[in-house]
C-alpha cells in the first residue's frame, strides 16, 4: 500500500493543477464591482440580455422627453388657475365692499413745485390698491372708481415699486389759475353738484361787482369797467378724506 503524502512528485504535480484554479478571478465579482456602470461591462453576458439592457434605456429616454413640465411665466412662477364662478362672485362683492368702505382712509398729501409742474400723492390702503390694475399708469376714470377724486388737470406719472399702494400725481403749475377747476375728477353725480356749487359762487361773485359799480355811480359819474372774474374755485375735499402730513 503505497503512501501519497511520502511521495513529492505526486504532491507537486497537485499543487500545478490547483494553481491556475484559484489564480483565476471570478466572473461574479467583476459583475459586483463594475454593475451598473457601462454596457461594456457587461460584455460577459448573454446577448439577448445585453439588448433588454439596452430596450430598458431607451425606453427611459423616450419618457424624458415626452415627459410634461408645467409652464411658467417670465417671471418664473406658475401660471394661476383659472377661478371658479363662485370665486369669481365672491371677488366681486368683495371688490365692491371695500371700494364702499375704504376711500375714506385715503390719504392726500399737500401740493409740491418745481419750476414748470406741482406734485402731489395719494395714499390708499394696501386693501383698497389691490383693486386697481398693477405695472402700469392708470387712467382718470380708474381712480375715480376707488375714491380718489381730486380738482382738474392731475395726471398719474409715476410707479413708486417698493410701495405701489402710493399713486404720485403731476400737473401744470397753476394749473387752477391758468384754466380752472373745468373737469373735476370725481364721480359724473359729484361733478354735478360741484358745478352747480360753482355757479352759485359765481353768481354771488357777479352781484358783490354790481353792488360796488352802483355805489361808485352814486358818488361819481364816471363808470368803472367790472373786476376781472377769477377762475373757478377748487371744490373741497370730501369731508370724510383725510390729508397726509
């Protein structure tokens, strides 16, 4: 009975056989490392698992874009959704309610010249600004609807930006001198009671010039032409706006 262990050239002929064995590294672990990475990777694999791999990726790139992204404004926000009826309603009336209660918190400042037009600005309250149109000049009729009424000639020249709730106003200098108070900014029913106060004030004006011209043509009898009329006057402020300091 012959013994393997005693023999060398047995033993070294096993040790050959079993090197290159354990020399060679696995197809398993290069999978683990390099998974994921490159389709070159996995040039070990079956072909008709390589064109699955390759389906699968081309599928993704077709969802990428086809894929929907929400449109935005120039400004980067998104586009509002369109209200609702009811929302709508509720706007309105909320509109109209604070276009009823709020004009008496406006705020009118005094008049400020320079040497070719006078300047003045009105302040209204954060609630009552919203109503009107943003990022642009607003028209003499789209103040008048929120309860800024002022005397004739003012014109909206300016956006202030870190506070657009201000409206900063502009006119001719002596504008009232030059023209009169011939279309106040006010409601169509408040220019007709303002014009009627005006004639009024007129016509006592006329009666005063006739009165001094009979006086002086009882002491002499010489006629005196009539004192020039001055413009119209400007009406008041309503009595419920406050003035700005």
């Amino acid at each position: 009975m012959s013994n393997d262990e005693n023999n060398p050239q047995l033993h070294d002929t096993k040790a050959t056989t079993q090197a290159p064995s354990a020399a060679k590294p696995t197809n398993s672990n290069t999978l683990a490392k390099n998974e994921g990475t490159n389709l070159k990777e996995y040039n070990n694999l079956m072909p008709k698992t390589i064109e699955e791999i390759k389906e699968i990726q081309a599928r993704g790139r077709k969802l990428l874009i086809k894929k929907k992204y929400i449109k935005r404004s120039r400004l980067g926000l998104q586009q509002q959704q369109p209200k609702s009826e009811e929302e709508l309603k509720l706007e309105q009336l909320q509109r109209q309610k604070d276009i009823k209660e709020l004009p008496s918190q406006i705020m009118y400042s005094l008049y400020y010249q320079d040497d070719e037009f006078e300047y003045r600005h009105v302040v209204l309250p954060v609630n009552l600004a919203r109503w009107l149109p943003q990022n642009r000049l607003l028209k003499k009729e789209e103040w008048i609807e929120v309860g800024v009424h002022q005397s004739s000639g003012w014109e909206h020249y300016m956006i202030y930006k870190p506070e657009p709730h201000i409206l900063l106003f502009k006119r001719e200098k002596n504008y009232l001198m030059k023209y009169g108070d011939h279309d106040p900014q006010y409601p169509p029913e408040e220019v007709e009671r303002i014009k009627k106060q005006q004639q009024a004030l007129l016509q006592q004006q006329r009666e005063q010039q006739q009165t001094t011209v009979d006086d002086t043509s009882n002491h002499s009898s010489q006629t005196l032409p009539p004192a020039p009329l001055h413009p119209d006057p400007a009406p008041l402020p309503p009595p419920n706006h406050q003035s700005a300091k």
